[in-house]
C-alpha cells in the first residue's frame, strides 16, 4: 500500500484539555507519528510540545529495512530516532520503510482518463527502483475542476482517493498507476435531436398496484413514486420492491402494464416504458408467482437466517420460500436440489451464498430467477445439470454506478425506443467508439435513410455478452458494425468478468435475451461485483451519465490538438499479427455474427482507432497493415469494410488514451466510417468535410 510522506491534519486540533479561568500553561500541541509497516514506534506517541519546538521518536526498523532517504524537508532520521523540527501546528505524520536489500524495480503510470486536465510528474512513466520518491501535480483545464488522486482505478470506477491536494507525493513499492480525476463544471447542453418519442414531462409519476398483495406498513391502494425524464427515456421500476409489496405465500417476480399479466412485463428494478401523453401516468401492476409448498424443504440455521438442505419435490417450478418460520433463506446446502422434471428455479432475493453442488441431476433445467444480492455463489453452484439458457436478474441492490457507466443504459434505451420507420446502424465496440463517432453527422451525412447508434461501452465489458444482447434486438434491413478492440474482452471470450455488471446493472433486462449456455463464470463475476459494489454510497436511478448526450456519446471530448509524441501506454501497445485472436474466440464472435444474422441484420467489420506511437515499430508499415486485414478477413465470418490503415492516427488526434479520439479526430474517423459503410451498401452520402485537417499521415 502506498501512502503520502506526509499528512498533515490540520483540522485535528488535539490541544490539552483546558476550560475558561484555568491554567494555560499546560496548552501545548500534539504531534503523532503513525506506526508502519516493518518499523516499531518505541517512545511515546503522540508526542506534547510546545510550538516551535522538535517532536522527537525512538523507532525500531526491522531487519534489512530503511527509512527513504528523501525524507520531508522537516524531517530527519540519526540513530535510531525521527526528528520532526520547528512543529509549530497539531499535526499527524506518516512513515514507512523500505527493503534496503531490494534491487526490484516496479512499474510507474500516470493516467488521466477524462481529459479534463493538465499532469506533471517528477519522472516518466516506467520502471524505477523500489523506494523511488515521485511527485504528480495536477492544474485543470477551463470548466473542469481537479477531484483527486485515485490508485489503480478512476474513482468513478471504485478507485481509492489517495489525496485531493493538486501535488501529491508517494514512495514507489511496487507497480503503481495513479490516476489523476477531474469532472466537468460546464453546464450541459441537452441533445433534444436524439429523442425519437414526443417531447417529455421533467417528472412523472408511477402507479405501482399490489394487484392481489398488500403495501407493507400501509392501507394505500397503491404506491406512487415520482421518476424523471429530463435525461433517460425510460425509467426503471423499484428495486428492491419485494420489501414493498407482500402477499402471503406468494413472490413477487415483477410488473406488468396490465393487471392481468398480459401486457409488457418488467423485473425489479428493470428499465419500462414510460405512457405516452402529456402528464400521463405510468401504472404497473405486480405479478406474483406462488412459492412451492414450505412442507417441501428441509433447512437448518445459518448465519442470522436459514440454509435449505433439501428440496423434497419435483416440480417443474421451484419458487423457494424467501421466509421459513420468520428467517430469510440465505444460503443452499451442497445436493440440496435435484429433480428430472425441473425446469425453472426461482431463488430467493435475499440469497447471499450457495455451495457447490447445490442443484444438481436437473436435466430439464433451463431458467434460472434470481437477484443481483449473491455474494458467494460458486459457478459450480450447479453441477450435472442441463446448462442454463436464461438467467432472469432482478435488482435487490440500488445502483452504484449511476453516472459514467449509466450512458450503456442511455444507448439502450436509445435503441428500444427507436420508431421502426428505418432501419438502424449500431456502431459497436469498446469505448473508442463512446469517444469516436459522432452519429448524428452520420445520420446527416446520410440524409436520414438510417438511425445510427452508437454503442461504445467499456474495453473492459465483455463484448461478446454486448454484441449478443444488443444483436437479438436488431431485425431486418438493420447493420451491426462491429469495431474489433485488441483488449482482453474484447476478442470473443465467452468468460464473464465482473466489470461488465457496471453497465448492466440499469438493463438487467437485456440478460434475459442471451443464450446463457454457452457463457461461463456468471455467478462468480457477479459476486465479484458485488463486493466491489458493496464497498460504494448507493446511488439513484435518476443520476445522469457526467458528460454524455441522450445518445450516450460524449459531449466534452478534449477539443485541442494534442502532441505529434502524445502516448500513454495504458491499452499496451499494439500489434498487427495472427496471434491477437485464438481460433476459439474468433469462432465464438462469429457464433454472435451468426445470432445477429438470423435477426434479418447485417454484421459488417471495422476498426477501432489506434494511436500511431502506441503500435510497435515491426508494424508500422503497409505490410503488416494487409496482413492484418487479410487475418481478420479470414478468421471473421462478417465483411471486412475498412483497411486498418485508415485507423490509425498520429498522437495529436488522440484524447486522453490511446484508442480515444478528441474532436479533430472523431470527425475523421466518423467520415472514414461512413465512407466504409456506404461502399458496401451503395448508399449515397454527403461527405463529411474534414478539409480543415491536415490528412498527410494517411497519404504516405
């Protein structure tokens, strides 16, 4: 763990006791020094001294470990003791020491993600000496303003804040990416052009019926919740609702628009449609689903609640009990359930483990219902079973990440929402596409014959998973233009990671259109999110993406050019060869293809874009360039509409990483796609005029 040299507390006045009339003479200052790792504080600690004066600390290192040489300027350490000079205020100190044996060197990165700022640091990004003092400073830029230092990750995504200060020094122990984070002070400008329904309301009100049940601790015939339109297209239904609604020895498995179940049916916490008309109410109505017969389960007490240890039936649907004789079931015993006639499981909301082994000999099992609350629930949770096709998720959990990963929920909404006059182009990949199309010149450019959408997410989602979801809601006459990112989930990996749940935990209902059988590590990247998730404030369905328009595009991508040189090396560096993609993932994106194909859409190929001083120099060059166009061609069942040259732009064009584009750029790789697109579909266009940019890179 890497921490500052020094903190000083300021604000943590530990001044002697003292009382109106009494002597002052005893009002001296605190000074502490914290303990550490690999020394040991020997004298008193805190210290009382007067202003002015040195605190002194006997210390004891361990064996073959040292105090950093480059100490605060105040600060010294002689034979076995710290000085601390001239501590004039209350103050707190921290220190660690380090392995004077090492000779390790450790990995240094600076990151600054959201563009919004200036960096400096005292050393370059690389490998340096383990104990190596380095300093970062931060100045942001017009409307933005400076948040913090983070470790290892934004803190938009959970990262740890190590200091708020501007300039911020740390030890060098082991690898270490600091990020610096600012966030935008603009005002945003609303993107009204992307609505495709009739202008909306700032608010609006839901109606949710218990529709047979009861409001708990109310006589009310309904529940009223108030959600907003000023951002979304859509709202999202209550979370957690089945601590609202009860009715007695039935669950609550969602809502539909019509009473009597027949109409659009809608999860907990899932994304509904909103009614049309000016201050029109949305009703929704609750759907139950009987719980199997209590007498059916054996259990025993777990924790502050229950485990089942066996289920004693063999229905075609098991709706285990959320409450056994007033304890919720929070866990399932290893050959607990099991039944040849068992096609649907319903678990309970308040399930937080199971064992391995749990369900097991279900070869007629096919439906999995469930809520985003597990914690410890192995992928083996069911062995010797049929695999599992569809995994119903309901949200037990407010979201956490409600403002830069919420725009994956703007862009799907987006897309459902779309009138079905013409037909649409979703432009998908990882986030270079969020930071480099911009799909409403698209849409002028081709006279509105098409609705374009982009659906850049996160290189760290799983694309398959994205491209298999978003593909089964497209349908005839439409295209699909895959951007093929050479990031880890990126490549076909059928494996789901736990970042991929920051996206969806808005759109849960978007899980239920995959084919879950052929998908591993569900249950356990689930789990994985959660304890990250558990570790942030909850946040609200109503919280807006930070910098993106209602198309889910960014809105403040950096708009100055940056440097020829600019590189950051974060994303790796890049390579055009045949061993970027397995046989295995290539054949598994061309399965998704094949899903997309049977929808009556078009799946064509394209590329990302690259920074130029990001690719390895062996590839630089016109050779390396076919061949890779030649590879993908070969190895993807889709047309290949680009050549990867064209992708590629000189440091100036890019934003904050190396596969992100700020304006200049953007607007080249938007006319360079859309000239791919209609040469393959013959369309005509307006070509966007990109005359104010200098072109020579691409034409030597």
């Amino acid at each position: 763990m890497r921490k500052p040299l020094l903190c000083t507390l300021a604000l943590s006045l530990c001044l002697g006791c003292c009382s109106c009339g009494s002597d002052m003479s005893d009002d001296k200052i605190s000074v502490m020094l914290t303990d550490g790792d690999n020394f040991e504080i020997t004298s008193e600690n805190p210290v009382r001294i007067n202003s002015g004066e040195d605190a002194v600390f006997d210390v004891e290192l361990d064996k073959n470990y040292k105090f950093p040489s480059d100490l605060p300027d105040n600060m010294t350490y002689k034979k076995g003791q710290i000085i601390i000079s001239d501590v004039k205020y209350p103050a707190t100190y921290e220190l660690y020491a380090i392995d004077s044996k090492s000779t390790k060197k450790y990995t240094f990165s600076l990151q600054s993600l959201s563009g919004g700022g200036y960096t400096r640091s005292s050393v370059s990004s690389g490998k340096y000496p383990n104990g190596t003092k380095i300093t970062v400073s931060a100045t942001p830029k017009k409307d933005y303003e400076f948040v913090g230092w983070s470790l290892d990750k934004t803190l938009q995504n959970e990262g740890e804040l190590l200091s708020s200060n501007r300039s911020y020094s740390f030890i060098l122990t082991e690898g270490t990416t600091i990020h610096a984070n600012f966030i935008n002070t603009a005002p945003k400008v609303e993107d009204t052009s992307s609505k495709p329904a009739a202008s909306l309301n700032e608010s609006r009100i839901m109606l949710y019926h218990p529709n047979g049940g009861i409001i708990k601790d109310s006589e009310d015939e309904f529940y009223t919740a108030k959600t907003y339109d000023h951002y979304f297209l859509m709202p999202n239904t209550l979370p957690g609702a089945n601590e609202i609604f009860i009715r007695e020895g039935y669950k609550l498995v969602g809502f539909s628009d019509n009473a009597d179940g027949s109409g659009n049916f809608y999860g907990l916490g899932h994304t509904a449609r909103f009614a049309q008309g000016e201050r029109a109410v949305t009703s929704l109505y609750c759907v139950w689903e009987k719980y199997s017969d209590i007498s059916l389960f054996t259990y025993e007490n777990y924790e502050n609640g229950l485990i089942i240890t066996k289920y004693n039936g063999n229905e075609e649907k098991v709706v285990i009990p959320e409450i056994i004789d007033g304890k919720k079931v929070l866990s399932i015993a290893k050959g607990a359930i099991s039944g040849d006639r068992i096609k649907t499981i319903m678990l309970p909301y308040c399930l937080v483990s199971a064992e391995s082994g749990a369900v097991y000999d279900c070869p007629s099992l096919e439906k999995v219902h469930m809520s985003d609350a597990i914690r410890s629930v192995p992928n083996d949770m069911f062995t010797d079973t049929a695999k599992i096709k569809t995994i119903h998720v309901d949200a037990a959990i407010r979201p956490a990440y409600t403002s830069n990963y919420r725009n994956f929920s703007l862009k799907y909404q987006y897309l459902i929402s779309l009138p079905d006059d013409r037909p649409k182009v979703v432009v998908l990949s990882g986030s270079n596409t969020d930071h480099g199309v911009d799909t409403l010149l698209m849409e002028q450019s081709l006279g509105g014959k098409y609705y374009c959408v982009n659906f850049g997410t996160d290189a760290a989602f799983n694309i398959t998973l994205i491209l298999d979801s978003i593909g089964s809601l497209l349908g005839d006459g439409d295209y699909m233009i895959h951007n093929f990112e050479q990031m880890d989930y990126c490549r076909g990996t059928f494996e789901i990671n736990a970042l991929s749940f920051q996206g969806l935990e808005s759109n849960y209902n978007i899980l239920s259109l995959v084919d879950f059988s052929k998908y591993t590590n569900f249950f356990e990247a689930l789990c994985a999110f959660n304890e990250t998730r558990g570790k942030s404030i909850g946040g609200d369905y109503n919280s807006n993406p930070n910098v993106h328009n209602k198309r889910g595009e960014k809105h403040s991508i950096q708009g100055n050019y940056n440097t020829d040189d600019f590189f950051v090396g974060s994303n790796g560096r890049f390579e055009f060869s045949d061993t970027l993609i397995s046989k295995e993932e290539a054949a598994n994106l061309c399965s998704v293809y094949d899903n997309i194909r049977a929808t009556g859409a078009t799946v064509l190929v394209s590329y990302p874009s690259f920074n130029y001083n990001a690719v390895i120099e062996e590839y630089r060059n016109k050779d390396a360039y076919d061949e890779y166009d030649s590879f993908l061609r070969e190895n993807l069942n889709a047309p290949l509409i680009s050549k990867v040259h064209d992708y590629i732009f000189p440091g100036k064009y890019m934003s904050n990483t190396d596969y992100h584009l700020n304006e200049h750029g953007r607007k080249i790789r938007t006319a360079n796609l859309l000239r791919d697109f209609c040469a393959y579909t013959k369309d005509e266009y307006t070509p966007i005029d990109v005359s104010d940019e200098d072109l020579s890179f691409w034409n030597n």
